[in-house]
C-alpha cells in the first residue's frame, strides 16, 4: 500500500479533537476495527500504544505516538503481526473556529494483499473511519 492523505473538516477545536486523538484507550468505542488500545510505555514525548484490530482475523500491533505540541501526532511501526511499514500522523489547524486535520499513512502489509485489495481496503476503510470519527466528535462536542 502506497502512502495515503486525506482531509477533514471536524466540527470541533483543534484542542478538542487532539485530546480525542490521544484518548487512544477509547479507540475501541468508536472505531469499528479497533477491538482494544492499551498504553504500554509512556515517556514525557511518546507513548508506545497496542492496538488489537480484527480484520477477517485478530491481529495486534504497537505503534510509537509521539506527541508534538497540540497540533499533531505522529507514529511508526513498534512491532506487530499485521505491517512491516506503519507511519503516519494526524496534523491539525484551525479553520474558521472548527479543526482542519489532514490525516497521512504509509503502510505495508507482512502478508501479500494484492494492489486492488489494498486499494479497495483504503478506499472503504479511511472513509468510514473519518465517519467514525466525525460521529465521536458529535457525541463529545456537539450534542
């Protein structure tokens, strides 16, 4: 899978949504592959965060997020049994009292999944998890 970017307008602040993205222990109540996160080290500007993730099967997999200042969050591949390749960030701005987040990741898979797979994967996933999150941030901020 070739690196991905997107970009989302949420109805929310930019500090709002950035301590809704470092909830990683709630991942699980609203991001519908998502089965857990667990914090497992944290140090003053990283944590090492396991997600277990069930697609067709249960995997699991450690990122290290680091946390750069209240605007972004950034992560690369720990260890795990789904990639070889995961990095990735979330940079946010405010536009117009509401938080403009451009989402980037670059990930490769250990098992083989086929150029269309994977882009079909992307295609359906990275929507609906924008949806997921859009949904979070309407039951946080705007009910």
């Amino acid at each position: 899978m070739a690196a991905v970017e997107t970009q989302e307008t949420f109805n929310c602040t930019v500090e709002q949504f950035y301590d809704l993205l470092l909830d990683y222990e709630s991942y699980g109540d609203f991001l519908d592959d998502v089965d857990s996160c667990e914090i497992i080290e944290e140090e003053d500007d990283y944590k090492i965060v396991e997600y277990r993730v069930t697609v067709v099967k249960s995997f699991s997999y450690r990122l290290r997020m680091e946390e750069n200042g209240e605007d972004m969050i950034s992560w690369t591949l720990e260890s795990g049994d789904l990639f070889k390749v995961s990095n990735g960030s979330w940079e946010l701005e405010e536009k117009d009292g509401k938080t403009l987040a451009t989402y980037t990741i670059d990930a490769k898979f250990k098992v083989f999944v086929p150029g269309p797979i994977a882009k079909m994967a992307v295609n359906i996933n990275l929507p609906n998890m924008m949806k997921s999150y859009h949904k979070r941030v309407d039951e946080l901020y705007n009910s």
